[in-house]
C-alpha cells in the first residue's frame, strides 16, 4: 500500500519515454579530441569506449578549497566574461550569496553578454521567479530543469540534475560540488560554511562541459540545441592552456548504462596500494562495498572520510552499517569533525583521482544527472592529495563515535533508514 505510490511517484531510472526526449550524451567523432590513450589506466581505458568522452590534454587547473576562493573565482570570471556566461547549478540561493550573484549576472546582461542561468526545479523550489525579474528584463535566461510541481510526469520528482557547471566564454569553466549558497561560498570566512571542493579550468575539455550545458539546456528549455556541438567541434577552437591530462564522464538518464559508477569501481579493483575516498554521504550498492571490503582484507592502504554529521540524519543512520562492515575488513573510516563536509573526491595509487558532484550514494551513482571530472597529471593528483590530506588532520576514527550498546530505537532508525536507501 506504500511501496507501489512511491514507485510510481519516486522510482525509475533508465526511462526510454522521459530519455528519448533527451539527446543522449554520446561523442561521434572522437579523433578531434586530441586522446591520450598511452597514459590512460586500465579501468579509464575500459571505461572511454561507449558515451564517455575521451581524456584531453593541453589543460589547466586551478582548485579552490575554500569557499572564499571559489566566490572570489565565481564573481571574478563573471565580470570578465565577454560574450557568453552559462551557469547550470542545483541549489541557487536566496540568500546574500546568491543575490550577489544574480546582481552580478544581471550587470553582464545589460551589458550584452548572452547569460543563461539553469537550475533544478526540486533543488530550487523555494526560489520564486521574482527574484529574476530584474535579471530577464536586461536579457538574461532562466529555466527550470523538469519542474515537480505541477509534476510533469509520473517520474519527474525523482530525476534530478545534480550537476554544477560554469562555463564562461565557451573557453573556461567552474566544475565541483559548490552549489550558489551562504553554506559553500562567500567573500568573507565563516565558521560553519562547508568544506568542500571545486576548480576552474581552461583548455579543449571545457568543449566536453559545455556540450553538457548545451544538451541540458536544450532539454529544460524546449528548444533545439546546437547540432554543431554534437561531435564536439568546438574542440579545435579552444587552445590549449597547460598540461593537464582530463576527462569528463557524465552519468544519468541521458547517458548509455553507467559509465561514472563503472569508473570509480574500476579505480578501485585496479589499485595496487592506495585508496582514498572523501564523500558526504556514503550508501553504496553492494558491489562497490565488497569491492572495497576485498581490496582491504588483501592489504590495500584504504581511507573513507565522510562528515560526523551530515546534513541528512537519515542518510547518517542508513550508513552505518555499511560504515561497521568496513570497518571489520580493515577499512579506516574516519569522521570529519569540525562542519558539514560536502567534498567529493577519489584518488587511487597517486596514478587517477575524481572529483565533480556525485556523492557515494545510490542517487547520485544511478538516478541523478551528475559529473565526474577524472585527472592523470601529477600537479593535479597532488592538488587533490594535499587537499585531502587537510581533510584527514581533522579526523576521529569511526569507531569512536559508535555506541558499544545501541538502543532498540536506534536499531530501528537504522533499518528503516536502510530501507530507504535508493531514495537517498
């Protein structure tokens, strides 16, 4: 009596109807995008053979750890943005930081700069259209990606684009978890803003983010998209910034099977000596569990961070189980104490690392629209490692803050919360 209403609401993934109103994101033509195929790995190899684009050099990147950094970026590249500003978020807040925002987009607007602003309808349902009123009026684009209410259809509560992209003249782009709110981002510190992870880059495989953009806006908007970016033309006429090897791997309902989970698993069974895993939410399906208990039991050096207290008690609950297993099979689960940890990143063996919007949960790995950005170059991995490394200074070890004799309450809530798993 409750199972069937909420799948018919909530469920599905792959749903050929809702999809084939969607361009698949697939490249046809791969050869104009400079592969680097003899510095690939294994399981990334594996991974570029169907709709995953192929890795690109000739790039560069500049990570941003904190939230001040990546608000300073934000407004920075915005204001000089000459042509064209495309921004593609889940959460856009009503709160300084977004209105800062939105000011400063507007201001581009007036200028003449082609701005569209796409955001999902669920992660932005408490945002009212008045607030862009000012913004429209100079020029600029908002749409809403699958709007909930009225639910357009059967599925649309469920699927939700949980990607974050950035992208300004077509030649530079912002990509992480960083949505547009007070809680990643600001001018100023703030002892309760999140810890979280994000870049700009520049180079060739900005061509791969905005082919993104252009397909998801396409989809949100009603309107054709732009044929002369499905073969990725544009990759020629974006010019190589530095030396950064990198690919984008898309996954959701608009993708073939699952090529960002089947990387990251890959990355795992690969790894000869090192694993290290930062996420905020950690409910995983049980081949990438095993797979993780395995490479432990045979001696890998494996390390899962996630916050003490995330901003979902459910979620905090669900995970625990899969948090005690791995503990058992010699996994080090560490606690972030001091906030809210919203960073999502993975490097393997100091050889591949990942980061972009997709947590370790059923959601983001099998229901959302998300992003993985995968890097081979040393200066990157080192990035990501140092950043990680920050992350680990302010650890407890999960064991700590496990109750020796949970109560019977608390065994429940920890059930029902798994229960509840593939809708977290």
């Amino acid at each position: 009596y409750l199972g069937v209403p909420l799948y018919l609401l909530l469920g599905g993934r792959k749903l050929k109807k809702l999809a084939a109103k969607k361009h698949n994101l697939t490249v046809s033509d791969r050869s104009k995008q400079h592969p680097i195929k003899d510095t690939l790995t294994p399981p990334i190899y594996a991974q570029y053979g169907t709709s995953t684009r192929a890795p690109i050099s000739g790039n560069s990147t500049e990570f941003h750890p904190s939230g001040e950094k990546a608000y300073e970026v934000l407004i920075s590249q915005i204001r000089e943005a000459k042509e064209s500003i495309d921004i593609l978020t889940f959460i856009l807040a009503k709160d300084s930081v977004g209105l800062s925002v939105i000011a400063a987009l507007t201001e581009k607007a007036k200028e003449g700069v082609k701005v569209r602003l796409l955001l999902d309808a669920l992660g932005c349902f408490r945002l009212r259209n008045n607030v862009f009123n000012e913004f429209k009026k100079a020029g600029g684009q908002v749409e809403r990606f699958m709007p909930t209410f009225p639910i357009q259809s059967r599925w649309s509560a469920n699927l939700r684009n949980h990607r974050k992209i950035a992208i300004f003249d077509q030649k530079r782009a912002i990509f992480g978890g960083r949505n547009i709110a007070f809680e990643y981002m600001g001018p100023t510190p703030h002892a309760d803003r999140w810890t979280d992870f994000s870049a700009l880059l520049k180079g060739p495989v900005v061509s791969n983010l905005l082919e993104i953009f252009t397909e998801d806006w396409a989809y949100a908007s009603g309107k054709p998209s732009d044929s002369s970016l499905q073969d990725n033309s544009r990759v020629e006429d974006i010019p190589k910034e530095g030396n950064s090897d990198i690919q984008i791997v898309a996954s959701g309902p608009d993708v073939v099977g699952d090529p960002l989970y089947e990387s990251i698993v890959s990355m795992i069974q690969e790894a000869d000596k090192q694993i290290w895993i930062v996420t905020p939410y950690y409910i995983p399906d049980e081949v990438l569990q095993r797979t993780l208990m395995i490479k432990a039991r045979a001696g890998r050096e494996i390390k899962l961070i996630v916050p003490r207290r995330s901003t979902h008690p459910i979620t905090d609950f669900a995970r625990t189980h899969y948090l005690r297993e791995l503990t058992s099979a010699g996994v080090q689960v560490l606690l972030y104490t001091p906030r809210m940890l919203h960073g999502k990143a993975i490097i393997v063996d100091q050889t591949v690392a990942m980061t972009g919007s997709a947590n370790l949960d059923l959601r983001s790995l099998f229901v959302n629209y998300e992003i993985g950005t995968f890097f081979y170059s040393k200066p990157d991995l080192e990035n990501i490692h140092t950043w990680m490394e920050d992350i680990l200074k302010e650890t407890i070890p999960f064991e700590e803050s496990v109750k020796k004799n949970p109560s019977f309450l608390h065994n429940i809530a920890e059930d029902v919360s798994r229960l509840l798993a593939p809708l977290l």
